[in-house]
C-alpha cells in the first residue's frame, strides 16, 4: 500500500510541481509588477482597480479554453487528428475573443457608467482596455498551446515558457518606468506583442511535436468530427469552468461590499489574507490538474482501477499537504501580518482572520484539488453548484450575523466552519464514488 502510495505520488508530483512553480513565479512577478506600476502613478492605480472587472472576464475566458484544450488533447493525443483539433481550438477560441473584443467596442461608454469610471478618465479606460484585450485574444492563444505543451507530457517546459513570457513583460515594463513615458500604455503595448511573439514560438514547438503523429489530409474530411468533439468539451467542461470563475469573482465582489458596511479596515485586512489565499490555493490547483491529467491517461487505456487509485493519492497528497502549510501560516501568522501591510489596524485585522482562516485551509485545500479534478473529468456543473450553495450560504449568514453586530470574529468563525463542511461534504459525497465518476468515460 506505501509503495503504491509512493509511486503514485512521485507520478503526481512530477507534473504538479512544474505546474505550481510557473504558475507562482508568474503570480509573483505580475504581483510585483502592478505594485511598481501603482506606484509611478496613483491615476494608474484607480485604472488598474478599475479594470479588475474586465480582468476577471478575461481569466475566466482563459481559463475556459485551457480546461477545454486540456481534456481534449489528454483524450485524443494518440489520434490521426489531434492537429485538426488543436486547429480547430485556436481558431474556435481566437473568434470568440475577437466577439469579446467587438461587445466592448460597442457598448464601452455604457461599461464606464457601471464601472463608474471618472469622466475625466474614461478615454484612458477605454484606450487601455482596447489594446488589453487585442492581447487577450494572443494570450488565450498562447494558454491553449501551453496546455498543449502540459497535456502532452512536457510540464517543464510549459513552466517555462510561462516563467519566460512574465518575465519579459516585467523587464519591459522596468525599462519603461525608468524612462518615464506613458508607462500604462506602453504596458498594454507590450503585453500585446510579447504575446503575438510567444504565440509564433509556440505554434512552432507544438505543431512540430504533433506533425510526426497526425495524418498530413486530416484536417478537411475530420473537421465536422473535430467539431463536434470541441463542442461536446465547451458543453460538459468549458461552460461550466466559465460559470465557476464567475460565481467565485462575483461572490468576492460580494464580500467586499459586505464587509465595506462592517469597517474599511476589515475590508482591506480580508482583502490581504484574500491575496494570501490565492497563492495558497495553487498548490491545490496544481495538484488537481496533474491528477486530472493522469487520470485521463489511464481511462482512455481502460484502466479504471489505476485511475481510481490516482485519485486517492492526489486527494491523500493534498490533505498531507495542507496540514503542513495551514500549520505554518497558524504559526507565523504575526510575522506575515507585519510583511502584509504597515497598518497597525490592518495587521491586527490581518492576525485575527489567519487564526481561522489558516487552520480552515487544512481542510479547504483538499477541497480545491477535488473541485479542480472534478473540472477536467466532466464534473464542473457539480463543482459550480457546489462553489455557488458556499458562497450564497456564507454570504446569507455574514449578512444576517455579521453586519448587524459588526463582530468580524463570527466571520472568521463562519469561514472556517464553512471550510470543514466542504471536507466533511466532499468526503461523503456520493456522486464522487468510483462507479460515477468513471460513468461518462
């Protein structure tokens, strides 16, 4: 059992541990990055916060097609025509962008009004949002041929175009900084291109991996095939990944305006440990997609058995896992506080909410791994309603108990009891036995 434990695990870590460090760095760098920027320039801060909404539009977009790309190329990589489907995926993804793109164009002045943007600032906003999202329609490009890259079996190498493209947007950007032009558009500017640059370089390394393996005339008799296959993982993968960003950033929104009405100092103590909590959460989500990806392996050879015992061991690795990095963030929790922020009322703030918070994420942290691996296996309807009953739950139960007392302690209580019914949840759930999760493969 140990030995299997460990083979497994080895598996596991082999692919999540490239996806987690590329996923960190460029976590960190883009962190550093906006930091610097906000800091030129306070009006590039209001933009920038601005902009949120429209970002969280896009990474869900992204992350859509990298979830759809992911479980097609997993599933059909030994094919005749898995080059006609990564075709297909891009030109798929690059029209619905340019959709995106064309709905911003059209109702922009109407967007500023619901962003209550400053009329002073609008054409700014506009102007920057443009050219960001004429990069976008490039980087989900680029995030599909980086799936590619991971789903065929090289996770390093994904890391480290990621690592690569980040740190050239940064480099860019410093110099920029230090040569005092309009900083904001420039970034734009080059986000735009590094990723047009990326996308060339891309296409080269993957359609040369996956030439030698496709049929050279498959791409017109298998396209209505191919098509039908991209629509059959938007509908059971992509759709609902898309209605999974948006429940979490909307039920985020949410929180914030609640807490605003408890104490702005709360707000933003939250908002750090939120932060926080985004990059304490990657290595749950790194997990569950090396999972995923190894289960889809072994289901499309037909071995259901293997692919059941993976899932034990990512779900067991997690859960060993977390308990350590909760323990420490408990620990050291003062130390973090004081790194945070210089704001005595904020740290204090910040202090209180990890006492509970980190202590939930020992057991929230499985939870991810399991929500991010019930995504790549067809599930995502089912991890959808589940993020969407948690968020209307505790948003209901801060409402009631919370803001009328302004007691921010009953909040944190509420976060972590939150945390252990989902592990207790997901632990007992029946629709994540074997029988059912192998169903529809």
């Amino acid at each position: 059992m140990l030995e299997e434990f460990k083979n497994a695990g080895f598996k596991i870590i082999r692919f999540a541990l490239p996806i987690y460090s590329g996923t960190f760095i460029v976590s960190v760098i883009g962190f550093v990055n906006m930091m610097l920027l906000s800091k030129h320039d306070q009006h590039i801060l209001y933009l920038l916060s601005a902009f949120m909404p429209c970002y969280f539009c896009m990474l869900a977009f992204q992350e859509t097609w990298r979830s759809v790309t992911i479980g097609i190329v997993t599933r059909f990589k030994k094919t005749s025509y898995l080059m006609s489907l990564i075709v297909m995926i891009i030109l798929s993804a690059f029209i619905s962008s340019f959709i995106l793109y064309s709905g911003f164009l059209l109702f922009k002045g109407d967007i500023c009004k619901l962003l209550s943007i400053g009329y002073g600032l609008q054409l700014n906003f506009i102007a920057l949002t443009q050219q960001l999202l004429i990069g976008h329609i490039f980087s989900v490009t680029v995030a599909i041929l980086n799936s590619v890259v991971l789903s065929l079996g090289y996770p390093i190498l994904s890391a480290g175009f990621n690592i690569l493209l980040s740190l050239s947007i940064f480099l860019l950007t410093q110099l920029d900084l230090l040569s005092n032009i309009n900083v904001l558009h420039q970034y734009a500017y080059h986000y735009t291109w590094i990723h047009i640059l990326f996308t060339f370089i891309l296409i080269f390394f993957v359609f040369s991996k996956v030439f030698k393996n496709s049929d050279s005339n498959s791409l017109a008799p298998k396209s209505i095939q191919c098509f039908k296959i991209i629509c059959a993982q938007i509908k059971n993968i992509g759709l609902p990944v898309f209605l999974l960003w948006f429940v979490l950033l909307f039920g985020v929104y949410i929180f914030n305006h609640l807490l605003a009405q408890c104490s702005l100092t709360v707000m933003k103590g939250y908002n750090l440990v939120y932060r926080l909590q985004m990059l304490v959460y990657q290595p749950a989500l790194a997990l569950g997609i090396a999972t995923a990806i190894l289960v889809q392996r072994h289901v499309s050879n037909d071995l259901l058995q293997s692919a059941w015992h993976i899932i034990k061991t990512g779900i067991q690795l997690s859960s060993l896992i977390y308990f350590f990095i909760g323990m420490i963030l408990f620990l050291f929790r003062h130390p973090i506080a004081l790194s945070l922020t210089t704001d005595l009322s904020v740290q204090h703030v910040v202090q209180e909410c990890l006492s509970y918070t980190a202590i939930g994420w020992c057991v929230s942290g499985p939870v991810v791994t399991w929500l991010t691996l019930l995504e790549q296996t067809g599930y995502a309807i089912l991890a959808t309603c589940f993020q969407a009953f948690y968020f209307i739950s505790l948003q209901y139960a801060t409402k009631l108990f919370v803001v009328p007392t302004q007691n921010t302690l009953l909040f944190y209580r509420l976060l972590l009891i939150s945390s252990i019914f989902s592990f207790i949840v997901f632990s007992a759930f029946p629709l994540l036995k074997r029988k059912i999760l192998f169903s529809n493969q």
